[in-house]
C-alpha cells in the first residue's frame, strides 16, 4: 500500500509502520476476543468473528469518529499544536 501513495506525499518508513500496527493490534485483539468468548459461549468462532467484525465497522468506527471529532475540537480549543491529528511534524 505504501508504494501505490504518490512518492512526494508517501509517509517515512516509521510512520507508516506506526499507522498499519495499529491495524494488526485491531485485528489480534479481535482475534484473541473471539477465541475467549467462544470457549465462554460454545459458539462457532467464525460466527462470533463476524458478530465482531460488523460491530466494530458500524458502532466502532462511529464511536471512533465521534472520539476524534471531540478531541480535535479540544486541541483546536486549547490550541496543543502538538496535539493535531495527522500532522507528524
């Protein structure tokens, strides 16, 4: 994915790593929460896995969308330049 951004706009190496593990944090914490639950429940994992899958695209991105616009709205606020997102310095 890296390689199809366009070369001027491409992120270093760092920041790209930074932005895809926490992808793959995501993805073995569900994962590993399927496993649990399945053994609790005696469900099927592929069943639980996709219960949790459409959570987290519908209620967990909206969630996530409303913490970020908060957020942002603070740090524009109290004006931490630190602090904006997607700006890596």
């Amino acid at each position: 994915k890296r390689f199809r951004e366009p070369k001027h706009e491409r992120r270093p190496w760092r920041i790209w790593f930074l932005d895809t593990s926490k992808q793959a944090i995501g993805m073995l914490f569900i994962h590993f929460a399927n496993v649990y639950l399945s053994d609790l429940t005696e469900e099927d994992p592929c069943s639980l896995y996709l219960f949790n899958f459409l959570l987290d695209a519908t209620l967990g991105m909206l969630l996530i969308c409303l913490g970020i616009r908060a957020v942002s709205s603070l740090v524009e606020w109290q004006q931490w330049e630190l602090l904006r997102f997607g700006e890596y310095g």
